[in-house]
C-alpha cells in the first residue's frame, strides 16, 4: 500500500497533488486543435440548441460541482439550469419536459440514488447525461450520453481529484453550449479556453503553499464548531469546503449564504467560532466582507480566503489565504485546494483515518 500512495501518507493527500493532471487530462480529452469538441459525448450543435432547462442531479461533492455548473452555465449560455440532491429528486414526481437534459454527476457511476435519478429521467423520455469517472460503470452504461472525467482512479473516500475534473466538466459545457447558442463572442470563447488551461499551474502553486495551511489547520484541532460563509460561486465553494471538513475530521460545520446569516445562523456565533469566508468574486467581496465583520463583532475568528490583490482584507480577517486569479467562473477550482487541504491537516491533527472515516464509504450503492 505505501507503494500505490506514491510516497505520500495518505491516498487523499497523493489525489490532492494529482488534481492538475486530473483535470487537464479532462480538458486535454475534449479539446481539439483549440476547440471544444463534444463529439464523443455524442450531443451535437441540434440537440445543444434545442435544450430549454437543464437538470443536474448528483449527491455528495459531485452535487456541489453541480451547484458550481449552475451558476457558470446559466451565466454563460442563459440555459436555466436546476440542481438536485438525487434522493430528493427520485421521490418528487419532478416535471420533466422533452427538450429537457438530465445531467447526472458521479465519480464512481454507481451512487443508487443518482442511478435512480437517471432511469426516472429515461422513463420519461428525456434526454440524459452522465458525468462518470469510472469506464462502464452502471450510469455510463444508461446514460443516453457519456462524459468523462479523466480522474483515474480515487480511494480516498472524501473525493478531491474526482470533484475537481467534474467541476472542469461543467466549464467545459457551458462554454461551448454558450457558444453554439451564440451567447458570449468568438473572442469570449476563446479567453475562456485560455484561461482554463491556466488552472492545473494555478492549482500547483497553492499546493505549494501547503506548509501554512498546515500550520493553521494544527490550531484549528480542538475547534466545535466551524462556519462557512460565501455568496454565488464562494457559497457553492463553502458547501464543499464544509463538507471536506466534517467528513474527515468529525468537526461540525456548516456552509452557510453569507446573506442568510441574519435570518438565523448568527445567533451561533460566540466569542472564538471559526468563521471561513470565500470571497473570489470581486463583485460580491465587499458584501462578504460585511458580513465577516458582523461574524467578528460578535467573537468569532475569520479566515479569509480570496484573490491575490485583496490585500485590503487583512483588515478583517485573523488568517488570510490568496489563491492566484483567475476568470470569476472557474474560481471555484483554485479556492476548493485550500479547503481541502484545511479538512486534510485537522483530520491529521486528530489523529484520525483520512482515508476511511468512519461510516462513510466511498460509493453508496444501496439506498
Ligand atoms: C459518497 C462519497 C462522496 C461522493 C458521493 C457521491 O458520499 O463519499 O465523496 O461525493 O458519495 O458519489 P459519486 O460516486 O456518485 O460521485
């Protein structure tokens, strides 16, 4: 086994390192010559045209790439785009209509929820996608169309590499089916493809930096309680970053819209509670920054985690982590690296089993 973790401690640790790889061979497999090319998904310019709404449907991280993929897809091409929990949308009679897509998220392509959510799409006629890592599992098998990610394989239960690719996945879609519905320029097409092949750079150099978080992580070891706060894409970012946390280190946490917190999650902050605000979108910082302030005239301690260039939020927060800029639509892939590795060291920090919380498995089969 210490042979496969390629040197590392843990396989979660080795799939954090192997995200750039990860999503540039998932980029590399459908860019051709320059060009998104979809052909082996098998969805022509016809059926991109014709589609009016989209559902994604997944469970776990893989739901919170869905999450992302809304916001950049309904940004870029002006498809409205909803999001499920598969184990809600299998039991909720949903209206599907004929020129819906049903896009189904899943590393492993065998989650009985999501599976169920596919042949309740099919059964109604609709058009459906797999997002799949695994090759020939049972949703690559039933789905109308197939895209890959090119993760390879992924033990460690909490998903890093996985989550990464299908986030990659969503971009991939939405630029090109904003351009085939001819709502960003040729030019904005092209920026975008540039500036995605930027990332798996990006990514290495945060992981670079993993000294610091480390250092961080080690205080945050005896933490009760710990909150994540963001708006847009960053509370799509704070979903997952939370998620990494309570799953492998049993702390509890929660992601909250940063804008929710007046209804009702301020009255749990008292004097040391961590609060994490994710604020990459420049157009929204000054917003989350607002509600970091109310977080901390009422005790708690903020970590910051934002652009290189947001210098003024050392003014805030206690903790500040800047990951490089990128276009506002695929900050998700850098900001996710930091929390990640937050999750990683404070489950090092307890002494627990990275790799196989408890009650957790890797693929939930049965329902
Ligand atoms: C489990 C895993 C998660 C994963 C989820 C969905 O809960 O621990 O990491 O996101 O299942 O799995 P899937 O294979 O469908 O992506």
């Amino acid at each position: 086994e210490a042979a496969e973790k390629g040197g590392f401690e843990h396989f979660m640790m080795k799939e954090i390192h192997e995200q750039p790889k990860a999503i540039l061979d998932t980029m590399n497999s459908k860019i051709k010559d320059g060009r998104i090319d979809l052909s082996d998904v098998g969805l022509s310019e016809e059926d991109i045209k014709g589609i009016d709404q989209i559902y994604i449907v997944a469970c776990g991280s893989a739901y919170h790439t869905g999450v992302v993929t809304q916001y950049v897809m309904e940004d870029l091409a002006r498809v409205p785009v909803r999001v499920e929990l598969a184990s809600e949308f299998r039991y909720r009679n949903p209206i599907l209509n004929k020129d819906d897509l049903v896009i189904v998220v899943s590393q492993s392509g065998e989650t009985a929820d999501t599976l169920a959510g596919l042949r309740l799409a099919k059964e109604q006629g609709v058009k459906t996608m797999g997002i799949v890592n695994v090759v020939g599992s049972s949703i690559a098998r039933e789905a109308d169309n197939v895209f890959y990610t090119m993760a390879g394989p992924e033990i460690s239960v909490a998903t890093t590499k996985a989550y990464s690719a299908q986030l990659i996945a969503g971009y991939l879609l939405s630029v090109e089916f904003a351009r085939v519905r001819g709502t960003i320029t040729e030019e904005q097409y092209q920026g975008y493809i540039t500036e995605m092949k930027t990332l798996p750079e990006k990514i290495d150099k945060i992981i670079e930096d993993k000294e610091r978080i480390q250092w961080f992580a080690s205080k945050q070891a005896n933490a009760r309680d710990i909150f994540f706060v963001g708006r847009g894409i960053d509370y799509a970012i704070c979903m997952e970053g939370s998620l990494k946390l309570k799953e492998i280190s049993y702390i509890h946490s929660e992601a909250y819209a940063a804008g929710e917190l007046k209804h009702g999650t301020i009255s749990l902050i008292e004097d040391g509670i961590l609060v994490i605000g994710s604020l990459t979108q420049d157009s929204l910082y000054e917003k989350t920054i607002s509600n970091m302030v109310e977080c901390k005239s009422r005790g708690a301690s903020l970590m910051g985690l934002t652009n290189f260039g947001n210098y003024s939020i050392e003014d805030t927060a206690d903790f500040v982590v800047y990951v490089p800029k990128t276009d506002p639509h695929f900050a998700a892939s850098l900001a996710v690296i930091p929390l990640q590795l937050l999750g990683y060291y404070v489950s090092v920090a307890r002494g627990l089993d990275v790799d196989k919380p408890r009650n957790l498995a890797k693929s939930v089969t049965v329902e």
